[in-house]
C-alpha cells in the first residue's frame, strides 16, 4: 500500500470513529434533524402572512378612494354638472387616477370655506364669473382648488382630482374642435389595437420572491453553519478536554491526515445537517403553495428543479467551508467552554457574511460569488428566482456582461463554478491552517483557563499567526473608519491613513514581546566576508530599486491593455490628488508622503509583522509560499479601489519573495520606495512642471493611453536585472561583470526616457497660432460657462479649448448676457461662434446653423440619498417597534430562563449553576444564550425534572423567537422591496415633485402624473427634496449633476435614465465656414471619449 492510499485511510478511518461518536450524542442528532423541521414552518407561515399583510397594504395604498368637494361662485352649478354627466358617462370603467365616488356641495364662499377648515371636506373650488362662457371659447381657464391649512388634502387627493380635471379638459377640448371643425384624428393620427389571444392574468410579483428567498437561503447557511459546531468542538476541544488529543498525535500518521479525517466527520454531519434543512425546505414549500395567490405558483417555481440543483451544489460547498471554518475555530480552543465561546462571533460574522446577500444591487456579476457564505446564496437566489414578468430594458453598462450570457451557454455555470472553486480554496487554506495550529505547542499545551492580573505574555521570537491577522484586521479597519474623517487635504491626508494603518502594530508590538530583529528582518542583506557581504548587500539593495521601478512600468501596461471598463469615480479622484500633489507641492514633499513614507511603514506590517507571523518560527517551503500569497492579497485588499489590486498583488508577492531570498526586509522597502516614486519620474521626464502645461484629459483620458513597446521591453529588462542582482547577492557567484549591467541598465533607462518623452510629446495636440482671434460668445451660467476675474472657466470654456486647438484657432471670449443678444450678434456676424450652452430646435435652426451635438441631454430625477437602499438605509428601516417589541421579548425571555434553571437546580447541581445569585443566574443565562445561538451548552448538565422541562421549553420557545424576529425582518424587508421608491419618471405619479420656474419641466411632470412644486432656482429645489418637502426632483441632466457634484453635504442621488431628451450644439452664423472643421473635430473628440470625460470631470458620476 502506498503512502497516499494509507493517508486516505487512515483519515477515514478517524472520520468512521467520530461520527459513530457524534451519533451517540442526541443533542448533535436533534439540533441536526429537528431544528430545521421546526423552524422552516413558523417561518414559511409567519413569512407568508407577512408577505400578504404587505401586499395588502400596497394595494390599499394604490386603490382609489372617494373625494369630497365644495362648490362655490355663480357658476359652480355648471362645473357640478359638467362633472357629473363624466362620472355618469364613465360607470363601472372607472380609468386609472380617478377617485372611487365623487361628493360634491354647492354653499356660499364662507360656509365653503367653514367646511374645508373643519376637515368636513377634502378641497374646496371657488368657480370663476363668465366659466361657461371661456369653456365655449379659445382660453386656458384658471380654476384654484383650496387646501385646509389644518387639514390638508394628502397627496393621493390632489392627484385624483387633477386626473379627474384633465378628463374634464380633454372633453372641452374635444367640443372646442367640434366648433372650429377640426377632426378629433388630427391629434390622434395612430391608434394600436393587439389582435389574438389575451394573456393569462398572473398576480405574480418577482420583487416579493426575490427577498423571501433571500431571507430562507440565510438561513438555512446560518443553520448549516450551527450543525458544524457540535461536532467541531467535539473533534478537537473535546480531544483537548479529555486528554486524548496527545494519543492522537503519536499515531503513525501525518498530522495532515488527522486534521483531513476529523473534517471528513464533521462534513459529513454538516451535510446531514444540509439534507435535513433541504428537505424540510421543500415540504414547506409545497405545503405553503396554498397561500400563494392563484396562478402564480407556476410562476414562483418555474426554475426550482434547475435552481434546486444549483443551490444543493452551491451549499455542499458552504458546508465545506463551514466544517473547515467551525474545526479551525475549535482547534486553538483549549476547551470546549472555550469553544463554544469563541464560536459566538463567529456565527455572528457569518450572519453578517451571508446577510450582504439581501442587500439591494448585490448580483452574481464580478467576483461576489466568490465571497463565502455571500456566493453561494446569491448564485442560489439567483438560479431560483423566476425571470421577470416583463422584459427589462439592456443599458449600455450591462450590454458586454449580459450579451456574453445570453451568447454562451456554459457563461450560466460561470458563478457556480467561481464559487465551488472559491469554498475548495478558502476549505484548503483553513485546513493547512488548522494544521499548522495542531501542531504548534503554544496552543497545544497552553494552562487551564483561569483569571490572572494585567501581564504581558512570555517573549517568543516572532509572533503568532492570531498576531499577525489581528493586526491585519484591526489595521483595515482603521484605514476603512478613517476614510471618514481624514482631511480632504492629500498632504494631510496620507499621513493620517498611515497611522491608522500602522497604530494597531504599534501597540501589538509594545504588548507582544518577540524577536524586533528576526520578525522585521533588520539585516544587512549579504552574506559571507566582509567583501562578500558588502558586495552582495550592495548588489542586493540596487535588484531591489531596479525590480519595483520596472514593476510599475510592467503592471502599468497591463493594467491599460487588459482594462476595459472606465475608471471609477473614486480612483479618478485619487489620481486627480496625487497629481495636484506632485505639481503643487514641492519635489522633496511628494517623494516623502507618495514613495518613502508609505513605502517604510506598510513594510513593516506587511513583510515585517505579517510575513514573519504567517511563516512561523520554523517554515517550511509550502508554509514560506502561503505566507508570501496570503500577505499579497492582504496588501492588495488594503489598497481598496479594485483598480490597484492587481498591481499592489503583484507588487506584494515580489516584496514577500524578495525578504525571503534576502532574508532582509530593506531591498524590500527600496523596492517599494521605487515603485511609488515612477510617477514623479515620467512626470519629470515630460517637462510637465503644473498644470497650465498638462493636457486636459491627463488624468481622465486613460482609456486611450499606451505605453511604447520599447519602454515596456526596456522595463522587462530592468525587472530580469534587478532579479539577477537579487540572486547574485545571496549565491555570491559574480561571474559576469558589473560594468556589463550598467551599461545595459544605462541603455534600458535612456531608450525607456527617450521613447517615453517622444510618446507622451506625441500626444498633446498642435496649436497654431492665428492672426486674428475667433470671437467666441459666452453666456454666462453657472458651472457652464462663469467668469472668475477676466476669464472664463466652465464645462463649455473646456469643451471649447479642446476644440479650438484641433481646428487650430485662437480664440477671444465675448461675454453676452442674454439669449436674445446672442442670437442677434450671430445673425449680425459680431461673433464667429455661439458657445452656448443651446438646445437645438427646430425655430433656433432657421436662425442659425449648428454643428454637430456635442452633448446629448435631457430630464432626470433626483431623490434623497436614504431611498438607495443601503445599508445604513435598510437597517434604519428594520427599526420598528415591532422587531423592539420582539428583541426585548427574546431578551426578557432569556433572563426569565436563566432565573428559573437557577432556581430548580441550585440545590441539585451546584457545579453547573451555583448557589451564590450573581454567579449562579449568570451560569443560567449563560446557558439560555449558548442554547438559541449554537443549540447547546456543552459544558452545563441539568438534572432536574423541571429544569429538564423548563429546557425543553426554552429550546422549542427560542426556536420560536427566532422564526418570529426572521420572519419580520424578512416581512419588513419584502414589503420595502414591494413599496419601492421612485425609480423611473412612472413612479412620479401622484408624488410632490421640485421644478424650476418657467422651465420645460413643469409639463413633463404633470405628463406623468407629478404635482410640480415650483422654486426659483436648482439650490431651492434641493434644500426642499433634502427636508422631505418633496418627494423628488426633476431637471435638465448636466445641471442637476453638476449640482449634485458641486454642493456639500450632498444628500440626494440621481436616478438612473434620462426622459424627454433633446441635444446641445455650438452655433454658428448661417453659412460659416468653421462648420465642417468644428464637425470634425467633434467626431473625433466623440470617437476618442474626450466628450465623456468633460462631461464626467465637470458634472460628475451619480449613474
């Protein structure tokens, strides 16, 4: 038998001994088999009359509901009748918008005006002298409804009645063509009539089943996860407790195989575990179908078989994760009290993993699956949910990604697949951990738990591996948390976010007494006599500068052939300050804040701290490369943005490998220090010296940048170099000249120069200068076009240099205040371009000629940022007095527990609850909280009869709690998912919306069944969204987004979309000859994204 076949064995061997253990144990087969058939049930019933309470609401929301009116005025009995013969004509067919009944009185303009004030009606209309007589006539009658100050009339009222008018004012305007005898198809030229079989009516909503899954497949990880803790710390804490684990050991087997076979056992019963939940899954399932409303059964469970499939996949890898996760846990536990304590949080970070899943915009796009616990509900969710009822709408962002799966079948299997590989993974490396942590004596034979005063812990020559991930953890979330508060000033800024990074090992290091020498690996890098050592020193400090100089060249250049997708906001803001640093600030500052500062500190934590915890005191190869990867990830999470992982990655895994070869920790940090001051060299190399000389779309227009091949092959070069320099210094086997380097080092760095300067010169555009300027039209608007002294800055001020510089012109700006002024000096031929900004239409055309649109616009919404359905949103809607109502219950219930065990045992089983109260009812409570969190307390025995019945209850009670507290935020969440916000301009229809005076806006509003609030400007307009004095917003796109990224606080957001649209061009006298160059060049600048940069660095992205 070969070595690999008697490792199998003899892991399988431990797992068959384990579960026969776990089988004995009837807490470890109840919570695995008859929780979940409890729970699913009280959650299915109370999820589902949740579900129907929030759709009743919704639909009380939306049904109509009657109006009661007062008349007054000579004339209202003709309205009365007017209204009447409408409502008669109408019926039954009551069309949408319209109240249910309409009550009307006719009284005199004081007793009208008595009733409103006392809430005995909703509006009161004051009808005009001469009504009947403008109705006959050609006029826009001007009709006041009056609102109660005391008793205002809700929203959903004013809406009613203004549909209920507009019916009224499509009749007068059908009499009225009747009188001038124009056809009533002249404004009805095309009428569609659907000819076939009408659809099936189905009451089926895929926003409800979305939440409801989500909710479940919580859940069920949640349970999944708690099924792995029983045996968990049975398999290693209990070995530990009954002092079998050190037998254990001495087995002829590897400790792999130990670690291999107890997870067997433990993955096996978390599997039991997830076929119990599953089952009872289904049967609730079909049990709960009664309640669903009729024929949307068949829409809910379309895809279960196929999503089914995919779910139990997708979960055996969870369980996977879980097992592994629960024995890691349970081995650097010395006991199982320990175990069961330190599993706490632990359920609680799942929780959290698990609950990202429900948040809205979380989908299986990008590398979510991947995530644990996360993926594997959200490819779930998704492979569960039924398709839409309607078809949605492809934008341009989701073209690439949701042509590719509908093009390519296997695409489908994408997500499942990233996160079976992703739980393989992330299983592996808990499983190496695990082992490792098995083996290692600290926590092996660490003492009995018991108090001790403040000491600091023995010295040890490097720290632990809990060391170096606290330091981790605790450092990312410093850097996370400081974001908030670090000074919008970048010189600021950058040290700030040091410090909170490196202030965790700061104190970890004053309180862990290890080796500073062996653990940051402060040593000179060579090796040898004092020549050898000098030499290799020397040699191995210049690989290290030459490796992360040619780095960044290297990563640069991938990163601009294989990114396809647009910078973000947040790194184009980040580039934006780094290069305002380099031009503002002096030379020596920026070096010291962008290369020398951050480089020195994240190596001290990230090939300091980190590696040397990760590797160990005695590492192996396997462990040496695990530390190097697991530290590169870590360093590239650290950087934040996605757009700099994968070279920080790169960058991470060449520092860890180079302290490892060099057994020193400074060509690291020169290495660093290299890589981050490449920007202030090519920047130098360009002669760019600020930024009156930079070109315009330096830091936006990076799509269209490339590095030249020779600079990159110069860069390889530069890397192999450095790389042999590292190696020669650590073998001491110089057998090629130094000269020979140099002189290839001096010709990569001059053609890399060379080549660079010439690329990047090649790139701003030729001006030539003209005798005589073209003047150029300004009217000034904010934002767009605004004079700061003489000059003038703006959207169109840019726009224009940009096009001034490929027709070759120069230009001499005129201001014009007004509209008409332009126009008139255009036509006059005082001016040679109309800058703008102009809307074209069809009359301003025959005035003028256009050029080609430079900017496509139009309507958009704005609402308050807390209706985006964030987290902070989401958990602020989850507070109810309900869920406080529940919560207090479960804590109540607890304590009352725990005072009653105290009671009933305190006599007969002092051990587990003592006698003396304080002690003895925290023990008791102690226990009701392990049991509704982990389903048992291991270390705590009741031996009563009514303490035994008391724990029944409690268990089968808490069970119930806890459906009760899943089923409301479920109920709470589903009915939000249900409500919704405003979302397009439908959703405008019977909200308060914020207009500007005498704009186009008004009437698209009311178009789509908005009550328009008028305010003077875009300022107002926000400030009356911001404090809810209006639901939303509605303006012409670039102006509100240039709003929105002007103002500060911003606390409204732009919904996607834009309605009504129309196009902004240049003007230009009719027949002008600058028409064809100007056309060109705005091709080009279309063509190149020159045109979406401006637009995205002036009005910013809320998309």
């Amino acid at each position: 038998m070969n070595h690999t076949v008697s490792s199998l064995w003899a892991a399988v061997s431990l797992a068959r001994r384990d579960l026969l253990e776990f089988l004995r144990d009837r807490r470890t087969v109840a919570v695995t088999l008859l929780l979940p058939m409890i729970t699913y049930p009280l959650v299915a019933l109370s999820s589902s009359l949740g579900v129907r309470t929030g759709l009743q609401t919704t639909a009380e929301q939306q049904s109509a509901t009657p109006l009661s009116l007062v008349l007054s005025g000579p004339e209202s009995p003709r309205l009365a009748t007017r209204l009447g013969m409408i409502l008669l004509e109408a019926k039954e067919n009551i069309p949408p918008g319209w109240p249910s009944d309409v009550f009307a009185e006719i009284e005199s303009s004081d007793k009208a005006k008595q009733l409103l004030d006392s809430g005995k009606v909703d509006l009161w209309i004051d009808v005009p002298e001469g009504f009947s007589e403008q109705l006959t006539g050609f006029n826009t009658i001007d009709l006041t409804a009056h609102v109660s100050d005391e008793y205002p009339a809700s929203t959903k009222t004013r809406a009613q009645l203004e549909s209920l008018m507009q019916s009224f004012a499509t009749q007068i305007r059908e009499e009225r063509m009747e009188l001038a005898e124009v056809p009533r198809s002249f404004f009805n030229p095309i009428k569609l009539i659907f000819e076939g079989k009408d659809p099936a009516e189905v009451i089926a909503d895929r926003r409800i089943i979305a939440p409801v899954l989500g909710a479940i497949l919580v859940l069920l990880a949640v349970l999944t996860m708690t099924g792995s803790f029983y045996p968990a710390i049975d398999a290693i804490a209990g070995e530990k407790e009954r002092g079998t684990i050190e037998t254990l050991l001495i087995v002829p087997c590897r400790t792999q195989d130990i670690v291999f076979g107890k997870f067997l056992a433990i993955f096996g019963v978390t599997l039991a575990t997830l076929a119990a939940n599953v089952i009872s899954i289904l049967l609730t399932i079909l049990v709960s179908l009664r309640y669903f409303p009729d024929g949307s059964a068949e829409y809910y469970l379309q895809n279960i078989w196929r999503g089914a499939f995919i779910t139990l996949i997708s979960f055996i890898g969870l369980s996977s994760v879980a097992s592994a996760m629960s024995l890691a846990v349970t081995t650097a536990s010395k006991s199982v009290k320990e175990a069961q304590n330190t599993l706490t949080p632990v359920i609680l970070l799942i929780s959290a993993l698990a609950g990202i899943s429900l948040l809205p915009g979380i989908s299986i796009n990008g590398f979510v699956p991947a995530v644990p616990f996360t993926g594997q509900i959200v490819v779930s969710q998704d492979a569960l949910t039924p398709p839409p009822t309607e078809q949605q709408p492809i934008t341009h962002d989701d073209q690439i990604s949701s042509s590719w799966e509908m093009t390519t079948p296997i695409a489908r299997l994408a997500p499942l697949l990233t996160t079976m590989l992703s739980s393989v993974g992330v299983t592996w490396v808990l499983l190496r951990g695990t082992a490792a942590m098995l083996t290692d004596e600290d926590i092996l034979f660490r003492g009995p738990d018991a108090a001790s005063g403040f000491a600091r812990p023995a010295p040890r020559l490097v720290p632990g591996v809990i060391h170096g991930g606290l330091a981790l953890a605790v450092g990312l979330a410093g850097l996370w948390y400081v974001q908030g508060i670090s000074p919008a000033n970048i010189v600021l800024a950058i040290p700030v976010q040091q410090v909170a990074v490196i202030a965790p090992l700061a104190m970890l290091l004053w309180w862990q007494r290890v080796n500073i020498q062996k653990t940051f690996s402060l040593s000179w890098p060579g090796t040898g006599s004092p020549w050898s050592s000098c030499l290799g020193g020397l040699s191995a400090l210049l690989g290290g500068v030459l490796t992360g100089g040619g780095l960044f060249i290297l990563g640069a250049a991938v990163l601009l052939q294989l990114t396809s997708i647009e910078m973000s906001p947040a790194m184009k803001q980040l580039s934006e300050k780094i290069l305002s640093l380099m031009l503002d600030q002096p030379w020596w500052l920026a070096w010291i804040l962008i290369a020398i500062l951050p480089a020195c500190l994240e190596e001290l934590l990230f090939r300091g701290w980190v590696l040397s915890a990760f590797c160990g005191e005695k590492p192996n190869t396997q462990r040496m490369a695990f530390a190097v990867f697991a530290q590169a990830i870590c360093f590239a999470l650290f950087h934040l943005l996605p757009e700099r992982m994968p070279q920080t990655f790169l960058l991470g895994l060449a520092l860890g490998t180079i302290v490892l070869l060099t057994k020193s920790i400074y060509p690291a940090i020169l290495c660093h220090v290299a890589n981050n001051s490449m920007p202030l060299v090519l920047l130098f190399m360009t002669g760019i010296k600020d930024k009156e000389s930079l070109p315009s779309s330096a830091t936006t227009d990076t799509m269209n940048l490339s590095l030249p091949p020779l600079a990159i092959v110069a860069a390889g070069g530069v890397v192999v170099l450095g790389t042999i320099l590292l190696i020669v210094s650590q073998r001491l086997r110089v057998k090629y000249s130094l000269r020979g380097f140099a002189a290839i080092l001096l010709v990569s760095v001059f053609c890399q120069t060379n080549d660079s300067i010439r690329h990047l010169r090649a790139q701003e555009p030729a001006t030539n200068e003209t005798v005589d300027p073209l003047r150029v039209a300004v009217f000034p608007i904010k934002g767009l076009a605004e004079y700061q002294g003489d000059s003038p800055r703006g959207y169109s001020i840019d726009l224009w240099k940009e096009l001034s510089k490929r027709i070759g012109e120069s230009t001499q700006y005129v201001q014009i205040p007004s509209i008409e002024k332009l126009f008139n000096a255009t036509q006059n031929g005082d001016i040679d371009v109309l800058l703008g900004p102009l809307a074209v239409t069809e009359q301003r055309e025959k005035l003028v000629d256009f050029t080609h649109p430079v900017v496509h616009s139009g309507l958009q919404i704005a609402v308050p940022r807390d209706h985006d359905g964030r987290l902070f949103t989401a958990l602020t809607h989850l507070i109810s007095w309900e869920l406080v109502t529940i919560l207090a219950s479960v804590i109540g219930t607890m304590i009352l527990t725990g005072h009653l065990l105290w009671l009933f045992e305190r006599r007969h089983n002092a051990e587990s609850f003592p006698a003396p109260y304080p002690r003895g009812v925290w023990e008791a409570v102690w226990w009701s909280v392990s049991t509704i969190i982990t389903g048992g307390c291991e270390n705590k025995v009741i031996s009563t009869i009514t303490g035994r019945f008391i724990a029944v209850t409690w268990m089968i009670g808490g069970i119930v709690l806890v459906a009760l507290l899943t089923s409301t935020l479920t109920t709470t969440m589903t009915v939000d998912q249900v409500t919704g916000t405003v979302r397009s301009p439908r959703d405008l229809f019977g909200k308060t919306v914020a207009c500007q005076e005498g704009g186009v806006v008004i009437d698209a509003v009311k178009e789509y069944g908005g009550s328009p609030v008028l305010y003077p400007n875009i300022e107002t307009m926000m400030t009356a969204v911001s404090s809810d004095e209006c639901d939303a917003l509605v303006s012409e796109s670039h102006t509100l987004m240039l709003a929105l990224h002007t103002s500060k606080p911003n606390d409204l957001r732009l919904i996607p979309g834009i309605f009504n649209s129309f196009d902004f061009a240049l003007a230009l006298p009719q027949g002008s000859t600058l028409r064809e160059p100007l056309n060109n060049a705005i091709l080009q600048m279309r063509e190149t994204g020159i045109l979406d940069d401006l637009k995205d660095r002036w009005f910013g992205e809320y998309h």
